[in-house]
C-alpha cells in the first residue's frame, strides 16, 4: 500500500518525476538529478520512496549489483491512497 511521503522525499520525488517520468533509471542517473553531495542522502531517498510505495526497483539486466528505478506516476501513487 502506498503511503504519504514526507514532505522532504515529496520534494525530491518531483525533481525526479520531472526528469525522468515513467521511464527506468538508474542510481548514477539520480545523483545527476538531485545534486546531493552526498551520495548515501540519493540512496537514503531511494529507499524512502520505495518503502511508502512511490518506487519500483529491479535489478540491471547486465549488472545483477546495480539496480534500476522506476517512479510510479502520481495518479497511480493516488488511485492506491
């Protein structure tokens, strides 16, 4: 079940949303986007999206270490609130 996001995940959530949509990406990509300093605030993030339901993860196809991301659309997030 997805939940609320706290309002400092909500912010990044957008940035995010804004750059990448619907479409797959990955944590590299993310720390672009964001422009944290600090790379285990991007993973600290990650996690906090996928744990309130607004983030799908699987893993790389080529690289079973890495992962790759997926945002759920906001209209999904609220249709499961």
């Amino acid at each position: 079940m997805t939940e609320p996001l706290p309002k400092w995940v909500m912010q990044r959530y957008a940035k995010l949303w804004k750059a990448f949509k619907s479409k797959e990406f990955e944590h590299e990509q993310t720390v672009k986007v964001l422009k944290e300093k600090d790379e285990n605030i991007v993973s600290v993030i990650l996690s906090q999206l996928r744990r309130h339901g607004w983030l799908e993860i699987k893993l790389h196809p080529s690289d079973t270490r890495k992962r790759v991301y997926k945002l759920k659309s906001p209209d999904e997030v609220v249709r499961e609130l």
